[in-house]
C-alpha cells in the first residue's frame, strides 16, 4: 500500500487548529515547497506562507517550516517514527520552555536559547504535526553539507552544547524531582531503532568497511587498534540504553544547524531537530559532533575544542547558581570523554556517507520498507564521491585511534 500524500487541505486543517490563539479569520495559505531528498529521514517538511486576518481586522503573515511524520503505514511498522515526533513535541512543549524559565529565574543574561519558535502541535491517529517558523525568512541558511565546519561554527556551537548541558545539572542538583518529571516522558529512540532494525551490524561492518577503504592511507597498526572497535560496537550502543546524566540533543549532524551571517562571518544559530533527546552524558552530544563536524585542519585541536566545550558548561552552571566541581569536575568530563567518545566514533562512518551523498544517492527509507525490504541495508549507501569519504574517514580515523578512543 502506497504512503498516503499530503494535500493542501490538510496542511490548513492542522494549522488552523495550532493557529488557533493567534485568532485569525479567513486562514488561506500557498505551500511554496518541501525539502530536497536527504534532508529528512523521518518527516516531511513543506515551506508555507500563511495569511489571515485579526479580529481587529489586521493582516497578519506567517513564513512556516512544517514537519510531518511519515504516513507510510509500512515505514511506521519498521521505523520508530511515532517515538521521534513524541520525543520532539516533549521538547518544544514541555522540556525547552521549562529550561528557558529556569535560566530566567536565576537572572541568566545570556540563556541557550538556539532553538527556533514552535508554533504549536498537532496529532492524530498515526500522524504528527510540529509547525516552526522559517528561519529561512530571517536570513538563516544551511551549512554546505559536504563541507566540514569552520573553526569559528565549531567553537560557537560547542559553547552553546554546554550550556544546554549546564542546565539539565545545575536542575538536578537544585530541583532533582522537577528533572525525573521532565525527562521521564522521554523514549529512547535508539534502542527502538536497535529493536525495529539492524542497525548495529551495519555498524559493526561499516568498521571493517573502513579498515579495507584506508589499507593504503593509514599505517596498519593503526588500522589494527581501529579494527578492535568492531566487538566493541554491540555491547557499548547497548549499554547507552541505561544511562544516566543530562538531557542531550542527540542528533548533531551538521545538517542540523542552520547559521546567520553577516559580511560572511557567522553570528548566530539554530539547532533544530530534537526527536532524539534522552538522558545521556553529554559525551554523547560532544563526540557525536565534533567527528561529524570537525575539519582536518582542526582535528589535531580536539583537545582545546573540548576545553572550550567544558568552559562554557562551567561557566553557565556557575551563573545558574551551582558548584562545578562539586557537580561536574573537568576530571570527570575527561573520564565520561573516554567512556563515552565511542559513540561519536561509531556513527562517524554512517554520518559522513550520508553527508557526502549527492540527492540522487540518497537512501529512500520509505521506499525500502513498501517494497518489504530490510531498511538497513539501505543504510549502507555507496556514495560517488569515494575519493572525498576517503579523505574525510583517513583523518577521523586517525583521530579516534591517537586518543585512545576505540
């Protein structure tokens, strides 16, 4: 059965009812497009203009970014989709407002803050709806994103990593029953996608994948300690199921942040998609960036990147009223560095293969499930640019080796 498609009617349903407080007459809308391929795994998302009229009869426009779960009842049996929006929609109506009031209340002058506005939600019966406003519109742009990071994106969005951190801490310590009331709606949507799929043994072959590709880039006993990771890959993903520490964003690809510049320089930005937030250590939102960002020029820097990251974290848990080395010591960060690192290590392959594909190349999830085949070997995409994959694993491969973190 094919995957039902969504009309221009039921893009007005929703949002006449997420409208609803703005108090408009006469709702009409032009749907100006939706994403490329690649660009969404789980949702649809369309690009809406939307006019109405105030009961004070004022004309009011919104520019909107619509997100829609997938509607294809065969991806749904085989793909945790409904897990991801609930975890999203957690986030945008309960978790984020709760952390900015709590930033605002202990006097914090420059609070994380980095998210777009939601408008509102929607849910129905196998459908989910979250509505933001287009940060296109206010001149934000995606990264390019074949191309690594600059230093400067780099170190701006590791800051704001620690501040986000800094908050689930400093709420545990000083409120430990508001935090366990947040975060227990919270579902895990890795150990769902381990359940509906196999995405643990294409990770473990990706490890050999990458041994055979760097035979003749990188010297063989580093090749060796890299092909160690591979028994390690199963036990280590499982044991995230059980996990403790901070609420983490979880999904920090570089097609997740959307940047303002001005005169070219970057200002400011975005994180968007938050379906894969759980309580984690904030390693895993580290790590899971830095190897899915970082430029060969800055990898030999990680070190110093992690000092920033761990600076900011501290710096804002003191503005938030508590003790970081009461709380978090940099010792411990370096020990849960250590511990937890391997995640990032382990998704860098899959990551990068998926950053270097061109739309063509992209893995059709839906299309895999209504044919009735294993979506996870349509993870394990061939990419046209292998010299490039190359290029980019040859030094992340090195990096995680040299640090001790396979």
């Amino acid at each position: 059965m094919s995957a039902k498609v969504t009309t221009e009617n039921d893009i007005k349903s929703w949002l006449e009812v997420i409208l609803k407080s703005e108090n408009l007459d006469n709702l009409s809308l032009k749907v100006e497009g939706n994403t490329e391929a690649g660009t969404g795994y789980v949702g649809d998302i369309f690009f809406v203009e939307a006019n109405g009229t105030t009961k004070d009869k004022i004309d009011k426009k919104y520019n909107l970014v619509i997100k829609c779960g997938k509607r294809s009842k065969a991806f749904r049996s085989k793909f945790p989709v409904n897990c991801a929006f609930r975890n999203e929609i957690l986030f945008y109506e309960t978790i984020f407002p709760y952390f900015l009031q709590f930033q605002k209340d202990r006097g914090v002058k420059d609070p994380f803050d980095k998210v777009p506005k939601c408008y509102g939600t929607f849910v129905g019966a196998d459908l989910e709806v979250i509505v933001f406003e287009n940060l296109k519109d206010k001149g934000y742009t995606l990264w390019d994103k074949k191309k690594p990071l600059t230093r400067r994106h780099v170190e701006m969005i590791i800051q704001e990593y620690g501040k986000f951190h800094a908050i689930s801490i400093a709420l545990k310590h000083q409120n430990p029953e508001k935090f366990q009331q947040l975060v227990e709606k919270c579902d895990d949507f890795m150990a769902k996608l381990y359940e509906y799929t196999d995405t643990i043994t294409t990770q473990e072959d990706l490890v050999d994948e990458l041994y055979e590709l760097l035979q003749d880039e990188l010297d063989e006993n580093i090749l060796l300690k890299w092909k160690e990771l591979k028994p390690k890959v199963r036990p280590f993903l499982k044991s995230l199921e059980k996990s403790e520490g901070v609420v983490i964003h979880g999904d920090c690809w570089i097609n997740n942040f959307m940047h303002l510049h001005v005169n070219d320089e970057p200002q400011t930005f975005a994180i968007l998609d938050w379906q894969l937030i759980k309580v984690a250590s904030p390693v895993i939102d580290v790590s899971y960036f830095l190897f899915a960002c970082l430029s060969e020029e800055d990898v030999d820097d990680i070190d110093v990147i992690l000092k920033v990251y761990y600076s900011s974290l501290a710096s804002h848990l003191q503005k938030l009223g508590s003790d970081t080395n009461e709380l978090y010591p940099f010792e411990q960060f370096l020990t849960e560095w250590k511990e937890y690192s391997k995640f990032g290590v382990c998704f860098t392959n899959l990551i990068h293969k998926f950053a270097l594909t061109d739309g063509a190349e992209v893995p059709d999830f839906v299309q895999a499930a209504e044919d009735g085949y294993d979506i996870t070997k349509s993870m394990a995409v061939k990419i046209k640019d292998a010299e490039g994959f190359k290029k980019r694993m040859r030094y992340l491969v090195k990096c995680a080796v040299e640090h001790d973190l396979v």
